[in-house]
C-alpha cells in the first residue's frame, strides 16, 4: 500500500468529529501518519545491530593491530637498549685491561647483573718492523660478550692492540 493511501485509509477510520473536537483515536492516528509517512525519520532515530557489530569488529582489529605493533616496538627497545649496554661494558673492560698489567691468558668476567657473560683473552702478539726486528710488548685484548635477548642468543666483541714498555 502506498504512503498516499495509506494517509487516506487512516484519515476515513478517524471519522467524523466528536462533541469536543477530535474524534476517538484521532490523536494516535496522527502519529502512526507521521510514522507511514516519514519513514526515513525511524531509521536516523539509531543504530541498526549490523552496523554496531561491524563498528565493534573495526575497532578490536585495529585494537589487536596497535597491541602488537606496541609490543614489538618495546622489544626492538629493551633488544636495542641491552645491545648499547654490553658496547659500552666491552669499552670499559678493554679500557681498564689496557691500564693494568698485562698477562697473557683467558678469563671470565662479572659485570653489572649477570645476565651477560664476558670473557677477556689477552695474548702477545708477534709483529715484526719493516727491518724483521721483532716488536716486544705488544699485546691483543679480545673481549666477548654473550647474552640471550628475545629468545635468542646473541654476542658481540671487540679487540684492541696495546703496547706496554
């Protein structure tokens, strides 16, 4: 049925007026000709179920996306962060190496909270001049570092050449 007769049906049931000036019913008619003849006004009133589940699913995508792009940035961080910290603890271990007197040989070391294992060798090394004279008191300080970051191991060393008279 068409809106046209649909107002047209309603508007026959209303019937002529009573004593007092509407007719019985008619003020609830008129709202159920505002309703068949404004539908588009019903539909804006709110939202449809669908369009609240697809909103949802929207939002927990991008919510799972954020959660674990966060999380790999704070391990790239904390892998970043332990990577500048055993650079500058091999440093100083060559540094203080250097300062004191130097012994051939292999040893472990204890820095900071034991989650890194270093060992330092140190060896004499035999260079020669461009004569063939050979050069004493030189020495290799080989520092190595090893730790385990993100599930997996890792290392990093550095050497340094010192001559001691």
């Amino acid at each position: 049925m068409s809106v046209q007769k649909r107002f047209e049906f309603l508007a026959r049931r209303v019937g002529p007026k009573a004593p007092g000036g509407l007719a019985p019913g008619q003020a609830l008619n008129a709202t159920i000709i505002t309703i068949v003849v404004n539908p588009k006004l019903n539909r804006s009133r709110g939202f449809v179920l669908w369009e609240i589940m697809l909103a949802l699913t929207i939002f927990c995508v991008v919510a799972v996306a954020l959660t674990t792009a966060l999380q790999q940035t704070v391990d790239v961080s904390i892998m970043l962060r332990d990577e500048s910290q055993v650079r500058l603890e091999i440093q100083n271990l060559l540094d203080e190496t250097a300062a004191m007197k130097l012994k051939p040989g292999k040893s472990e070391l204890q820095v900071g909270d034991g989650r890194v294992r270093y060992e330092r060798e140190i060896r004499a090394v035999q260079a020669r001049t461009a004569m063939g004279d050979l050069l004493p008191n030189l020495y290799e300080i080989k520092v190595q570092a090893s730790w385990r970051s993100s599930g997996q191991d890792r290392s990093e060393s550095a050497a340094l050449i010192v001559y001691q008279p």
